[in-house]
C-alpha cells in the first residue's frame, strides 16, 4: 500500500493515546546499524535509537540470528513453566551485582521497564508496609498507573483521577538552570541539605522521631535523568543522598530503564557514583529492542522466596524465551568485548562536536555528556531562555529527509526531552562509526541553520 493510504487508515483507525501524534506521523519501512529508512529509500542517521531500546545497532546480526535460532527451538512457553535462557541470564546479571556491590540478589523478570517499576513498588511496599514514596522533579518512570504516580509529569496523571500515593517529589540538581553563583557541586549540597532538612522534626511532615519511621518508603532515583533531559547530576551527589536515606531507613530503588548497558560507559549509569541499590530495575536495551522484555535485581532480604512468595506478580508474557535468549546473547555480548572504552571514548568525540556546535550557534545554550548519553539545550540567541519553538523547527525538518551531504538526500531523527522540551537527547548507537559521528554534527550543523531560518 502506498504510504498516503497508509496513514489515511492510520487516521482512521489507530488510536492516537501513544506517542505517535506528537507530531506528523512518519512511516519507515527498514533498518540497519544506525539508519532508519523511509519508503523511498532515504536514509535517516539516528541520534536517539528508539530511546537507548537498540543500543547495539538496528538488525544487529549476532543478536537477530539468536532471536531466529529460538523460534526454531523453543519460542513460546507459559510463565508458569522455565527454560534454561531464563534461568541464565538471571544468574548472570545476579552474579554481576554480587561482584559489584557485594550482596546476594534475585532477579525479577515483566515485559517492559513500566511493569517493572510496578513490580518494583510492590516489591517496597511489601517489605516496609508503606506507599508512599520519593522521587525527583524531572524524573520519568513509565505510564502504568503505578509509574505514572512516581513520574513528575502530572500531564500523565491528569486525566485518571486522584492519586492517592502520589510521589514526594524532590529537586534534581539541575545546574545549568539552578542558583546562579553556586558550582555544581554546591547546588548539589544545596539540594541535599534541602531534602535532609524534611527528617528535622515531626513538623517537617516526613518523619516520626519518637518511633524513627519515615512515612516514605523507598526513593525512586534515575542517576541520569532521561525523558527530563540526560541532566547528569555532581559527582558525590548520590553518596550524598544514599546516607540520608540510609540514616532514616529509606530503600534507595534505581531505575536504570533508559541508561542501562553501558548507555553511559557502564553497564549501570549509577557505578559512576559509587553507591549501592537495593532494587535495581531495567530494560529496554537488554533485548535491542528486539523483545518486550525487562526486569528488576533487588537484594535477597526483599526479594527471597519466603517474603516475596510465587504469584505476588504476574504477567503471561514474563521472562519470555525470545526476550531472555537475546538478554543473555546481549551480556555475552557485553562481557566479550571492552564496552567501557569504546562508549567512553566514542562520548568523548560526539561531545567534543557538540561543543563546537556551540561555539557557532549561540542557541546552543548547554551540552553535556557521560559516555554516548548527551544532551545539547535549545535556547533563544541569549543562550539561556527555552526555546522549544526551535527544536520544535529542527525535529520536523529532520524528519522531512531533505537534508544533503554530498549530493545525497538524508534524514535525522531527534529525540526532544527536558523540563521545557527544548532539549535534544541524544543516544547513538554504541557501535556508532566515528564517521558517522561526523556526519551527525554536520546534519545538526545544517538542521540548526534551516531552522533557524524559519
């Protein structure tokens, strides 16, 4: 079918409550390595693959022959029930956090980063009795209602009623758009003492001094925040925080749901920071993308089976042998080679591009990085003002295909995140070519300058 009456139908008969309709729906019809590719061909460099979901690169060779291999063996059995894949990748993901942190663990599998962090807060709440929980402005968490209540957005919340167990949510250390005069350091301080300050007294409405109890069970944390807009927090800011919630009996859960294999250098964002979890969710780029498939590590006090018992949850689709036979071709994967260097050092070129950008384009207000997670913030001429207008501008225009490098009709695909959506996410994929990191600042270069234009 042609691609107009594909989405005349499209119109007609597809819900529009996903994330499509953010803007003009745009079809393609194939994929390789880090290009999208539209019916006719045109090739579009993608700098957000599928929100970090296809870290390894589109069609990836080793992990679809895998995918291919289990259709051919075993490629559908009720949760109820193991296969060997399953029972592997859990040991080793369980025996990587043990090396690391040193506490014995279990793994705990769903079919998407959402559900995960739903079995994540049962999993709180039924070993500390309480739901109500911390997180930060800024943070996402997924679109269940259950994420949705510890997700800051409220336009996720809006149209579903009262909830009840709403998050507390705290500030992130935001510095390019905190305090002026403090380092990102001290902001980080600040917004530490900020929060330390509500266990001064019972009047602080957070905790009971006569009984030691916090009314919050557990503090919800991305260590880089993603849809807010790859914000990478100081140095110490996390040891800071996990010894306040140490101090008053708070678990510290980690969501590492969009920066998980090695997005930062680090097969989890948060061994940058030096602190420990206790529940640990992840997700999408464990299958490529290949697979709904996700899950959680939680330390064996609150997860064994003797208080986290068969059936305290459920989904038919669960540990899945497609998606636990690519996850455990993917750790292999990871162990084989040096992901560390390799992410870090390809981070190092994109964001040195970056910064260059931003010396030609004053509306380049703020760009950062860790590993192959970057951000570059849209602003006015000033620099500093929100310009979503703009990216806006850049995003459509990428989509259209229209722009050239050397002769040749090319595309860009954008992811648009931040407090004002005026942040460009970037998430290349790992195995980008330095190439075609050049490419990609030429394309921005070129995308910026059009838009700009109007």
């Amino acid at each position: 079918m042609c691609e107009a009456v594909l989405l005349a139908d499209e119109a007609r008969y597809c819900s529009f409550g996903d994330t499509v309709h953010y803007s003009d729906p745009k079809i393609f019809t194939r994929c390789e390595g880090s290009y999208l590719y539209d019916g006719e061909g045109t090739p579009f460099l993608d700098l957000q693959m599928w929100y970090s979901a296809v870290n390894f690169g589109y069609a990836n060779p080793r992990l679809n022959a895998v995918l291919k291999q289990q259709a051919d063996t075993l490629p559908q059995v009720a949760s109820q029930y193991l296969h060997p894949t399953k029972i592997e990748l859990a040991k080793m993901i369980a025996q990587d956090a043990k090396k690391k942190w040193g506490h014995d663990g279990r793994i705990h599998f769903n079919v998407g980063g959402s559900q995960s962090i739903d079995d994540s807060l049962k999993l709180v709440r039924n070993a500390k009795g309480k739901n109500l929980m911390f997180a930060f402005e800024g943070g996402y968490h997924g679109r269940t209602l259950g994420a949705s209540a510890i997700t800051s957005s409220y336009r996720y919340r809006r149209r579903y009623g009262h909830f009840g167990d709403r998050a507390y949510f705290i500030p992130f250390p935001y510095h390019f758009r905190g305090p002026k005069g403090m380092s990102k350091e001290e902001y980080g301080e600040h917004c530490l003492q900020q929060f330390e300050r509500l266990f001064e007294s019972e009047y602080n409405g957070v905790w009971d001094p006569k009984a030691g109890q916090s009314e919050y069970a557990a503090f919800y944390v991305e260590p880089i925040q993603g849809t807010g807009g790859y914000i990478i927090p100081p140095p110490n800011f996390f040891k800071g925080l996990k010894r306040v919630l140490d101090k008053y009996g708070i678990l510290f859960v980690v969501d590492e749901i969009q920066m998980g294999f090695y997005r930062t250098g680090k097969l989890w964002s948060i061994e940058h920071f030096g602190v420990t979890p206790d529940v640990l969710v992840f997700g999408k780029a464990l299958t490529n993308g290949l697979n709904p498939l996700a899950g959680l590590w939680a330390r064996e006090e609150l997860i064994n089976p003797q208080v986290f018992p068969p059936g305290s949850t459920h989904s038919t689709f669960a540990s899945n042998p497609f998606g636990t036979a690519v996850g455990l071709e993917t750790m292999r994967m990871l162990a084989e080679s040096d992901y560390e260097s390799m992410v870090m050092g390809k981070g190092e070129l994109f964001l040195a591009g970056l910064c260059d950008l931003q010396k030609r384009h004053p509306e380049i207000g703020d760009v950062d990085g860790l590993g192959l997670a970057l951000r570059a913030e849209i602003c006015e001429a000033d620099g500093f003002t929100p310009n979503k207008q703009l990216l806006d501008k850049m995003a459509d225009i990428g989509l259209k295909g229209g722009l050239e490098h050397k002769g040749k009709r090319m595309g860009l695909v954008l992811d648009v995140g931040g407090y004002h959506k005026n942040v460009i996410t970037f998430a290349p994929s790992l195995h980008i070519l330095e190439e075609e990191i050049e490419l990609a600042m030429v394309l921005l270069d070129q995308l910026i300058t059009r838009a700009r234009r109007g």
